[in-house]
C-alpha cells in the first residue's frame, strides 16, 4: 500500500469517526438543551411570560439586528452589553434591593458588608434553583423575584424605546432612538432575554452546574468556572504540547526537500491562452475588490460607533445606517468577497487543469455571476429593511435580517446562495471531470479539490436547517457548522489542494510528494477542525461533553499551525526558484504572510480564547475581535488575493504589472492589519478580560469599561491602523485597475499550450 493510500484511508476513517461523534453531540444538545417553558408564573399566579413571548421576543430581537447589537451567551457584537449577562445581573440587583426594602427598611447601597452578605448567600439559592415544571411546562418564581424581572423589564422598554431618560444609554450602546417603534414588540423581547439569563444562572436538573455551565462569570449568584472547564483546559494545554512535540517528530523522520525540482527553464504556463470561461471570472476578481474596499469604509465606520453612537462627526448616520447595519454588511461582505475570489479560483481552475471547456461554461459563469451579485445586494437591501422595521416578523425572517452573525441574510437570499453554491459546483464537476478519469500525475490532487468542491457547495446547506422558533443552542450548533466548518474548514482543504496544484504545475514541486503533502496537511487540520467546531459551543447551553471534546480537539487544530514556519520558509524559497518564477512573486510571497497569519491570528489568538477556562472569562470581547480580524483577513482574505494574482496573471500576460504596486499594497496591507490588531482590539480585550475575572462579564461589557478612558484610547489607536490597511486595499484596486486598463506588453513568446494542466 503506498503511503497516498494509506492517507486516503486515514483521512476516509477520520472523517467518518469525526462527523459521527458531531452528529452524536448534536442529538445530545437536542435532548439536554435548557426548555422553552410553555409559562413563567410568579407563586402568586400571575402569568409572566408565556412560550409564545419568549420566542416572538426573540424575533424582535433578531429584527434589530440580533447578534449584531450585543450579545446573548457571548456570541455577537462587543459595543452594546451581552444581554444575558446583563439582565442577569440586574435582576440579581434588583432582587437585593427588593429585598433590603422590605426587611431593613433601606435600600442595598445601604447595607452594611454582613447585611449584604447574607442576602447575596440567600440570592445564590433563590437563582440557582431549577423551578421548571417538567409536567406542567412551566417556570415558577417568588412574587419578590416577580417583581425583580419587572423593574429589569421597564428598564429595557426603555432602552429600546424614545424616551429620553435612556438616550445617553442608547448612545453609549450604539442603538438608534426609537430601534423598535412598536410598542408591542418592545414589551416581548425582554422575555426573551429573561429566558436567556434564566438559563445561565439556573442548575441542571441534579447537578450543581447551570445550563450553560456557570456562564457568565456573575459573582452575585455563584456563576464561577466549573471542574470541568478547569481540567479539560489543562488537557488541552498538555494535548498541545504532545501534539507539536509528535508532528515535530514526523516532520524531522519524513521530510524530503525532494518534493522541491529543479524548476523548468521557462514558464510552463507562459503559452497558455485562456479559455472563454476563464476570461469571464475575471469580473469576480474585479467584483471581490470592489466589496473589499466596501468593507473596509464600512468597518472604519463601525468602529467610530465606539466613539459617537449615534453621530459621525456631527451627522446623524444612526438613523440611515444604524450600528447594527454597518457592522452586518462589514462582517457579511468580508465572507462575500472572499467567498467570491475563491469561487472565481476555482472557476479558472478547473479548464486550466483538464484542459477541457464545456460547451455553454462561459454562459454557467456569467449566470452564476448574476445569482450572486442578486444574493449580494438583496441581502444588504433585506437587511437594511429589516433593521429599520419596515419588515413585519416573520417576512424578516425571509429577505430581511435574520439576526445570526455571518449567517444574518435572510432565509430567501440563503436559498439563492445555497443554489448559487450548487450551480459553482457543477460548473467546476463538468470541467473537472475529463482530469479526474484521465490518469495522471495529478490525478489525487485534482481528486482532493474536486471533493473539497462538493463540501463547500453542500455544507452551506447547514444554514438551512433551523427555522422561525428553533432552540436558540441548535440554531447555535448548526450556525457554527457553516462558520467553522464551511469557511475556516472546507475552504482550506480547497485552498491547500489548489495552491499545490498551481505549484505542481509550474515545475516547482513533484506532483506525487506533493499529493502526500496535501493528504497529510488535511488529515492533520480536520483531525482537530471538524470535532473543533464544538470549541464555540462551550456555554450555548449545552451538555459538558461539549467541553471536554471541544477542548481536546481544538487544540489539536493549533499543532500545525505552531510548524507553519517550514511551509513559509518553503514558499518564500519558491520565488527565487528561477528567474521568470519572479513573475509570480507577490502571489507566493502573499502565501508566505498568510502561513505568518495563520500561526499569529488563528494559531496564537486563537488558542488565546479556545481553551475552556479561557473563553469562560473572555467569550463575548475584543479578544474575540482580534483573532477574527488577523485569522479572517490574515489568513483567508490574504490567501483569497494571493489566488487572484495567480489568475490574474494567468490572464493578463499580454499587459504590464506594475510590482511596485504590489509591494506597497502588501506591505501597507499586512502592517495595517497588524497595528489594528495589536495596537487596539488585543490590548482591549485584555483589559476587559481584567475586569470580566474580577467583576464578572456584565461589567466587562458594561458603559463603565467599554467607554472608559482606556478603551476610548484603544479606539482612537485603531485609526493609524485602519488608514494604512486602507491606503493597501486602495492601492491593490489601483493595480488591478490599471491592469485591467493596462497597456500591451507582451511576454516572451512560447507555444500554445495544448494539454491540460493536470
């Protein structure tokens, strides 16, 4: 059995066992996620809130843009508070100070330390009880905790309300005045966001752990990490270290630079003339730099939010492009654009690899070009509507703003791509298809990309499997099936198989080693990135065994990504292969810095935030923020323009490149996002990570710390940052403007190439 075999065996059984082990958490989440309870009634009688509420609540929650203002168990936007978190702790206030009221006679700013105690020991029960009813389906509290979720329900009535006690707090928070003019609507969400915080702080039927395993960190009612989180981080810490210490082993055992050859004498790709299909990506590539640098203007935008919440220097934008729109459409056309260069890669690739055009490909690519510049603008459109309450509930759900980040687009426009994914897919099976039944050198390689082509144009289809009145922690398993495991996996298979076959290609490294090398690099990544993806469920209300398996294979996803060095050094080698690889230098060079991304942005602030004990304390801050942008940029936007140049070379060498473009792009590019990252959003995060271990989350996220003087610093430090990543995605536009409008220079002649790249 040869050892490309035995990968693919590896790789089959790996893949089988992994998703197994997914599926089989799945149903547990089902069965021990926290109820929807049919009624909440107080030991008076009275009815509180019904299923009905908490679930039209949460629509009307989802309508203002969801996870995009604040957050709820930690998953959402940073400004504005979580709002578990937050009802949580008032409520625990507001119960205290009932209580001071009616047995001291004062209120609870008036106690004394012992008084005090004693009723936040008494607190700690009182929260912490499971009240819910499993025969009758319902929650009961005390009339004074009644009372409590009554005065934290006016209070947030208010917030989202015009009345102007609460506009300085809707400024702070970044909410426009009036966000939900209903006034129906305003008094439903606050049931939803009262069922969210009575998950986080009540115990598990028999057990001494909350629903979402004593998340948040809330010292008035007990919420502290638990043994769990505590010693499956350590495993996960020591599993890191065997993990690096073993592939380092194998690496030093196994590694031959005789994947690398002597380059050929002359370009391979030099006399090869695009195919009318080919030439028709071209506009994707053009259309993915337009949406680049819409978002970058819409993401400098959101972050002055942090600075005026409702103005921009004296305009106010709240009321035409609130908050909650700017950073859904920054967010959302970050995975559009690059989303939309990878597609187009593929779309090149695939005849240059076969060396077969379809009849009717061309007419495929400009019909898949229209579908997604529909998607594009009709989910923006949708959203924008949504936001602004022009859209009733449930038409929201279909084309307006479904509330979920990176998945925010309404189910309609969901559809539409998930068909656009279909037809990328069977664009790239009919061309591919000649290459993958002809036997060559190539043949595995091809293989790999043609079923990372099926993953990506199926699991998309994840997003489709919750509706209106899901459970909020499936809706969450699934949402991170699309996030994790369509973008940050699938996607990587795709881009590792197309890089090696662009470099097979061109004669820079053999073909059989490098199968083997792309079969072991995916082996080692899904072996800890499909069982990874449970990583971002540790406290969305799910059973413990979420955290153990989290834990362990997510920091099995970090182990390559400590030796990425080699690969880098091994790239940045290519370039210097030969003189005419110099063409392609900024392409490989692009490679290089993502390999620096991936170990800095996914492999070290990720491992910042994954471990348990980690996340307990810092889910929901700009920690976050700062792995997001270094690994979502760092690493797949890089990688997305790196292809591009490949294609675009491919396609315009009868035109001049200006390198000198491309350097200061590169280099304004990759320093910007490095001073966004380091100068602001990861000394942010650290200092509300501060205050989450000694206060508690509510006030990590609370006006006090996001808008005290160091975090306003942090903002205004982000500015050098921002305007030297924007000044390299203007000056990457203005190269490929100017190739597109270039003038003629003509290459070294060569003859047609004739046979298929593969």
């Amino acid at each position: 059995m040869t050892p490309s075999t035995r990968f693919w065996w590896v790789l089959a059984v790996i893949c089988i066992l992994s998703f197994a082990t997914l599926g089989f958490i799945g149903t547990e989440i089902y069965r021990q996620m926290p109820p929807v309870p049919a009624q909440v009634m107080s030991e008076d009688g009275d009815l509180i809130y019904t299923r009905e509420q908490i679930q039209t609540g949460r629509q009307v929650w989802q309508t203002l843009g969801g996870q995009q203002v604040g957050s709820v168990w930690g998953h959402g936007a940073y400004l504005a508070p979580d709002w578990s978190a937050d009802w949580l702790h008032r409520e625990a206030t507001a119960l205290l100070d009932i209580w001071a009221q009616q047995e001291y006679g004062v209120g609870l700013a008036s106690l004394d330390g012992e008084t005090r105690a004693v009723l936040e020991h008494r607190l700690e029960k009182e929260m912490r009880a499971n009240r819910y009813d499993e025969t009758t389906d319902s929650i009961t509290v005390s009339a004074e905790r009644a009372a409590a979720i009554a005065r934290v329900h006016e209070h947030y009535t208010g917030v989202f309300s015009n009345d102007p006690d609460f506009e300085a707090l809707r400024e702070q928070y970044a909410i426009a005045n009036d966000a939900i003019p209903s006034a129906e609507h305003r008094d439903l969400m606050p049931a939803f966001f009262f069922w969210a915080s009575w998950a986080a702080t009540t115990q598990r039927p028999d057990s001494e752990i909350t629903y979402t395993s004593n998340w948040p960190p809330e010292p008035l009612v007990g919420n502290s990490p638990t043994t769990g989180t505590a010693m499956w981080s350590i495993a996960s810490i020591i599993l890191l270290l065997a993990g690096i210490g073993a592939l380092t082993w194998y690496y030093v055992a196994t590694h031959d630079s005789g994947h690398l050859q002597t380059p050929p004498r002359s370009d391979p790709l030099l006399g090869m003339n695009p195919t009318p299909s080919q030439r028709a990506s071209a506009k994707y590539f053009y259309t993915a730099l337009a949406l680049f640098l819409a978002q970058i203007v819409l993401g400098a935008t959101t972050a002055h939010y942090a600075v005026e919440g409702h103005e921009f220097y004296g305009f106010n934008l709240s009321e035409i492009l609130p908050y909650a729109v700017t950073r859904t459409w920054h967010t959302q056309l970050g995975i559009f654009w690059i989303a939309t260069a990878w597609l187009a890669t593929g779309l090149y690739l695939a005849p240059a690899l076969s060396g077969h055009e379809p009849k009717f490909q061309k007419l495929g690519v400009n019909i898949l070009y229209v579908a997604l510049l529909i998607v594009v603008v009709g989910s923006m459109a949708g959203e924008w509507f949504g936001v602004q309450q022009r859209l009733g509930l449930d038409i929201n759900f279909w084309i307006g703003h479904q509330g979920w980040e990176y998945v925010d687009l309404g189910r309609f426009w969901q559809i539409l791509l998930f068909g656009g994914l279909l037809i990328w897919l069977g664009l790239m099976g009919r061309s591919l298809w000649p290459a993958l039944r002809q036997p060559s050198e190539n043949r595995a390689l091809i293989t790999i990309l043609f079923l990372s082509t099926i993953a990506i144009g199926l699991f998309y289809g994840a997003g489709l499997t919750w509706g209106k009145h899901t459970h909020l922690s499936i809706i969450t398993y699934w949402r991170w099936w699309v996030v994790h495991l369509w973008v940050e996996g699938f996607f990587e298979v795709f881009a590792t198989s197309a890089i090696a076959l662009l470099f097979t290609r061109l004669g820079l490294v053999r073909a059989r080693l490098a199968t083997e090398v792309v079969l072991f690099a995916t082996i080692v990544f899904l072996t800890g990135g499909i069982l990874g993806t449970l990583h971002h469920l540790y406290f969305a209300g799910t059973p413990t065994s979420v955290i153990a398996v989290g834990a362990v294979f997510s920091a099995l996803e970090v182990v390559p990504l400590v030796l990425i060095g080699f690969e880098a050094f091994e790239n940045y080698r290519l370039h210097k292969a030969a003189p005419w690889v110099e063409r392609y230098k900024w392409p490989i060079l692009l490679f290089v810095a993502v390999a620096f991304w991936n170990l800095v942005g996914a492999g070290l602030l990720g491992f910042l935030i994954n471990p348990p004990i980690s996340l307990y304390y810092v889910q929901g801050l700009n920690t976050t923020a700062a792995h997001g942008h270094a690994a979502l940029f760092g690493v797949y936007g890089l990688l997305g323009i790196g292809l591009m140049l490949f294609c675009l070379r491919g396609m315009t060498r009868d035109r001049a490149w200006n390198d000198r473009l491309l350097k200061h792009a590169f280099w304004w590019l990759n320093i910007g996002l490095a001073a966004m990252v380091f100068l602001s959003l990861l000394p942010a995060g650290v200092y509300q990570a501060f205050w989450s271990v000694t206060e508690g989350l509510w006030y990590a996220r609370s006006p006090e710390v996001v808008h005290s003087a160091w975090m306003r610093g942090m903002v205004w430090m982000r500015v050098p940052g921002d305007i030297i990543f924007a000044v390299g995605g203007v000056l990457l536009a203005w190269f490929t403007f100017r190739l597109w409008r270039g003038s003629r220079q003509p290459e070294l002649s060569a003859p047609a190439a004739t046979e298929p790249v593969g």
